[in-house]
C-alpha cells in the first residue's frame, strides 16, 4: 500500500496553520513559496 501526496496542497497546509500561530511568518512563508514556485518554474523540476 503506497500513499501518494502531492507537495504543493500539502505545503499550502503547514503554511496555513503556521500562519494562524504565527501570523508575523506571513512574510517569510510568501517569500520562501514565491522563490520555490520560481526556481521549479525556471528548472522544470
């Protein structure tokens, strides 16, 4: 049995909750989503 995940639902999740707990890690959470979807985007990764 093999559990499939896809990442970007999942990080959209953890991001979430982290910003409900800590709602100053908005800015970080943005620009770390912002630099990651432009480096796969860029690499075709």
């Amino acid at each position: 049995m093999q559990i499939n995940i896809a990442a970007q639902p999942l990080l959209a999740l953890i991001a979430g909750i982290a910003i409900l707990v800590v709602p100053r890690l908005l800015n970080y959470i943005v620009a770390a989503y912002l630099i990651l979807v432009g480096v796969v985007g860029l690499f075709n990764l």
